[in-house]
C-alpha cells in the first residue's frame, strides 16, 4: 500500500526511531539475496550502525555520490524493464516466479531529503521518474526529512511519493507543507504519528509508532552485533547499480523532450552551463539525427521510441 514512503518529523519526534525500526523489520524478513539496502546518511552518524550487514549495499555519506545513485536507479529500473519484456513479464513478482535468475528488491533510504536538496535541487526529477515506475521493478523509495519546506519537498516529490507519515512538527505550516492540509491531532512526540496512503478508508489515521527499547549505546550496539552475527553465513550479494554521471547530452535530451524547447537560453538556465557548451551539444544531436534545423530553429525528429526514452510523466 505504500510503494513509496516519505517520512517527516522534527527532533525528539521519533523519526529517527521509527526508521531504525523499519530497517530492522525489512532486514529480519527478508534473506541478504532478496533485498539489497542503499543508505544515505549526511550526518555520517545516523545510521552507520547498519555497517557489516549483509543486506546494506552502501551507506553514502557524500551527497554527490546519492545524486549519481539516483539516476544509477533510473538506468537499473530500465534495465529491469527490459528484462521482464523479454520473458513476457510485467513486474518484479512475476519476473521471479519464471526466472531462474532472480532479482533482489532494492530499497533506498535517504536519512536527511535537506541535505541531498540543498546540494542538488534537480534531484527530485530522478525521484519523479523512479515514483512513476520504479514500484514494479521492485524499486522502493524512503525518504525522510526533519524539514518539510516547500524547498525540500517540492511538488515533483509529493505528487510521486502519496504515501506519508508524519510525527510531530513545529507548525500547521509544516503539516500542511507535506499533506496539502493541516492535521486534526495534536501530536506529543516520542513517536505519535499519523499516515496518509492511497486507497485507505480515513483521511488520517493516527498511531503510535513501534520503538526497540534500548537502554545505553551498549544495548544498541548489541542489537546489531547479534543482526550481523544471524546473517554472518549470507555472503553479501555482489550487484552493482552505480553507473556514471548522466552525461550532458542525455540531460539535454531529456530536457527538450519534457520543456518541447530547442531555445539555447532556456536549455542553459535549466543545465546552469553557459549558452555556448548547449550549442555545441545541439549540434551533435543534430549529426545523430534526434533534431533537424529548419526554417524556424531546430525541431525534434528523433522516432518516437526515442522520445518516449526521455519522457517524463
């Protein structure tokens, strides 16, 4: 019911809390070969004990390397669609019931959306098209923040993650920021949360969040140990996603198509690179045939199967 998930919360809300808790419980039900974890922790520190568990692909604490895993997604997420038309699959589920070789789910956890935003604000593009499609492939997004500003969570991010869950927030400002209206509870931190999903029968539904009662870092720490010891004999699965930077001319494809623009100007402001370098990437898609120069500018003559290549939406 929620492919998705965006989870809000301001300090001593619980957020933290109820994500450990939700990436223990993803962890213990499912074997290291069925589910890989990427984690995008800023602060370093947030969830850096999940290290040396079999299930945890990377934690990634530069915001420059969870910018390239984002679009690395978008490309596993083709590829993954690919394969299932070969066999005459739609969906992951059904890929891995006539397939011998199996495809592990992938979930993505972005500790802090702030941090990621700040740095690279078109990042919610990647999240657009992973949102719109990316469920099917076994793809799942998490994304949780402390600072629900329209900034942060821009209208891309909300109308492709419906799911959302929020603990206690400074405002009605803050709520109305993350579900479109203020909220008819009053929340008292330490985990009261509501949750808003597609197809449930209340506007909100209000609940309490599970939390693993801990008493020093000694006990926590001993959680882990004994995480990292049940699985000690899964290897870990070696399934490389991070792919290069998107090069500029994609970026640029990916631009005319969704703007339906060939105007210099307008493509630099989009790419913040100088009129100059988007010319002379015009002209290269003019030598490979995706645009032809005609009496009024450049027109858009790739084939249709192209177009739909970098169409978003």
């Amino acid at each position: 019911k929620a492919p998705h998930l965006m989870i809000t919360g301001q300090t001593g809300s619980g957020k933290s809390v109820a994500l450990t808790a939700l990436l223990i419980t993803l962890i213990l039900f499912n074997d290291p070969n069925e589910l890989l974890l990427y984690l995008v922790d800023p602060k370093k520190v947030e969830l850096n004990m999940f290290q040396g568990i079999p299930h945890v692909q990377e934690i990634i604490t530069d915001m420059k390397d969870a910018d390239r895993l984002l679009y690395s997604l978008t490309i596993e997420m083709d590829r993954r669609y690919d394969e299932f038309a070969k066999v005459g699959c739609r969906n992951i589920s059904s890929y891995n019931t006539k397939s011998a070789n199996k495809m592990p789910y992938i979930v993505l956890v972005i500790d802090e959306m702030a941090d990621l935003m700040i740095q690279f604000p078109d990042v919610d593009k990647h999240i657009q098209r992973l949102g719109q499609k990316a469920r099917g492939g076994g793809i799942h997004l998490v994304i949780a923040t402390q600072r629900p500003s329209v900034d942060v969570i821009t209208g891309l991010i909300k109308a492709n993650i419906p799911s959302r869950i929020s603990f206690s927030l400074q405002s009605s400002t803050d709520y109305g920021t993350v579900f479109g209206k203020n909220i008819p509870y009053r929340l008292i931190g330490k985990g009261d949360g509501v949750i808003r999903y597609d197809g449930q029968t209340k506007e909100f539904i209000r609940f309490q969040s599970p939390t693993i009662a801990l008493e020093t870092d000694e006990d926590e720490m001993a959680v882990f140990d004994r995480l990292r010891e049940h699985y000690k004999a899964f290897p870990k699965l070696n399934y490389p996603i991070m792919v290069e930077e998107e090069p500029e001319i994609d970026k640029l494809k990916r631009l005319i198509v969704n703007l339906n623009s060939t105007k210099v100007k307008e493509l630099a402001k989009e790419m913040k690179t100088r009129d100059k370098n988007v010319t002379e990437l015009l002209n290269e898609l003019e030598a490979e045939g995706f645009l032809t120069k005609g009496a009024k500018g450049r027109e858009i003559t790739a084939s249709e199967e192209e177009i739909a290549k970098w169409k978003e939406g």
